[in-house]
C-alpha cells in the first residue's frame, strides 16, 4: 500500500492494484482482486500478480489457514 500520483494529487492506492490496472488499461471492476502468485506481497512484480474474481481469491488465499476467532485458538 501507499500514495500513487494521479492527476497532481496524492492518493492512497493499493500497490497492487494500481500497478495490474496499468498494465491491463483499465481500472479494476468491483468483484475483481489482484492475487500475488508467489504469496509474498511485497513482490508487485507483473509476472507475480494475477487478476481473479473476489470469490476465487478468497478461497484460494484463505485455504488451509487456521481459523481461531470464532472457534477459540486453533
């Protein structure tokens, strides 16, 4: 995350994003994520990102963690 220049003025603006809709000419649609291949996020690198749909993303990056907030500490 961070400030991007748009247009004269300082916005905050997911990384990530900002640099996929830039290399895809568009802006982002709503349902649409921007996964990290590699699970390091720091690495925006166009060969690491890849858009997917909020559902997909959500499965994928939330399989196999541990689940402890409404089932106490896993």
């Amino acid at each position: 995350c961070g400030n991007v220049w748009i247009e004269g003025k300082r916005i905050y603006y997911r990384k990530h994003r900002w640099i996929m809709e830039k290399h895809l000419g568009r802006k982002l649609l709503p349902n649409e994520d921007v996964h990290h291949k590699n699970g390091i996020k720091t690495d925006n690198t166009i060969s690491n990102l890849e858009v997917m749909d909020h559902a997909k993303h959500t499965i994928l990056t939330h399989t196999g963690r541990r689940k402890h907030k409404a089932e106490g500490r896993a």
